[in-house]
C-alpha cells in the first residue's frame, strides 16, 4: 500500500506531483514533455498519487491533473486509508472485528491523550516522527516508566532549533533516542508494530491536523517500516 508523499513514494512520482505543485493543472503529455518520460509512465505513477490523495483529476478534455496542497493530501490520505480498511475487512469474513479497530484523532491533543493511554501497554518499542514542539508531562512521564520497564523509545523531530533545544535534551536524558530531520508533513506513532497512531501535519498549520488510529499489525508493520527507513536518513542531535 503507498504512504506519504516523500517518505516512500518512487522518484519519478516524487517529480510529477512536485512539477504539479509549482505549475499548477497538467495534462499527461505535458508532465511527459517536461519531464521527458512516456505518458504511460505519467499515468502509472498518477494513479499512486491518486490513491494516497496527492493528485486529483479535473473535469475537463484532454484530462488534466492537479496537485493537492501537502497538509491536506495527508488529511486525503488519511480519509482514503479508512475507507480503504473498512470495505476490504468488512467483506472479508475471516476477519474477526477485533483484528481491525480504527478510530479517528481529530487534533494533536487528541493523539498525545490516546499515546498516553497507549503507551502503558508497550512492550518492546516505541517509534515517534514528532513535530517537535513542546510536549506534556505526563507524556514524558509515560515514556520514562516505558524505558524503565525495558521499552526502546526512538523520536525524529521535524523541527529542531534554539526554541526546543532544551526540551529535546530532557527527552535524551529520560533515554528517548532522538534525531532530526526536515519536515515529512506526518506525526507517526507505532507501538510494537501493533498499533500505530497517525496525524497530518505542516510547519504552516503548526499544532492542527487530523488523524486515524489503527489497531492492526500488518498496517502496523509497514509503517514501522516507513519510520526504520526515515530513522536511516535523519541526523543526530550533534549534527544539527
């Protein structure tokens, strides 16, 4: 299944919807032109797009496509997801209802009031791409009894600077793992690869977004996976 934008989108798919982003409604022929690729090639990768809601098409002869502003392609993204899950499992017999639970997260408070809650239950690993502003104690106090009863607590945060140098350091000093990176437009939780929670997010909308948890570990897994590969290319604390 895709995921977000740069995170795990191919190359070429990466430069249509930026192309798109810079100049506004394209037609298949004219992204191929520019970008000197065949129009088959722009369709295959429109169609990944489309599907993770970055792209939509217009109305209009020859068809035209155009891209979704970031912030609310992740709240697309989002929608897709659900409704994806719920007509694949709700047809799916074999699946029990307790395989599968999904619950919207309206704002960041909302998510850091579930991750409180959540994160009693963690066992083995916590894996976070925070947004890198300040968080409550009583999130700091979850995190620090996990990694007293042996769970590894591992954070990218989007915005690193003067503003929350301090703050950050209090998280490496409880033994949360941190590192940074650019902004990747999501807020990602997961939980033993069981349980991830999901939430849009852009430097612009600062604290606001929209988001869903889910509850089931084959999604959970692939998104661990998302975070293991954006943990690769993040920096060090020291490096910044």
């Amino acid at each position: 299944m895709p995921t977000l934008q740069d995170l795990s989108l191919p190359a070429q798919a990466r430069s249509i919807y930026k192309l798109l982003l810079r100049q506004g409604s394209l037609t298949a022929n004219e992204l191929g032109e520019q970008l000197m690729i065949f129009p088959n090639a722009v369709y295959r990768s429109i169609e990944t797009l489309k599907k993770i809601g970055c792209v939509v098409e217009e109305d209009c002869y020859p068809v035209k496509f155009r891209a979704i502003a970031p912030s609310e392609s992740v709240e697309r993204f989002l929608l897709l997801s659900r409704e994806g899950f719920l007509s694949t499992f709700s047809a799916n017999e074999r699946t029990k209802k307790e395989d599968l639970s999904i619950n919207f997260i309206k704002d960041r408070d909302s998510l850091l009031e579930k991750y409180v809650e959540d994160v009693k239950y963690a066992e083995h690993e916590i894996n976070l791409i925070v947004s890198g502003h300040e968080l409550p104690a009583e999130v700091h106090y979850e995190n620090l009894k996990a990694i007293k009863r042996g769970v590894k607590v591992r954070a990218i945060v989007q915005n690193f600077g003067k503003f929350n140098a301090e703050e950050i350091k209090n998280w490496e000093e409880i033994g949360v793992e941190v590192r940074h990176s650019a902004s990747v437009d999501i807020r990602l939780v997961t939980i033993d690869r069981k349980m991830i929670h999901l939430l849009s997010y852009s430097e612009q909308e600062g604290l606001s977004g929209l988001g869903v948890k889910f509850a089931y570990a084959p999604f959970a897994e692939m998104m661990t996976q998302v975070f293991e590969d954006k943990w690769a290319e993040s920096q060090s604390l020291l490096e910044g």
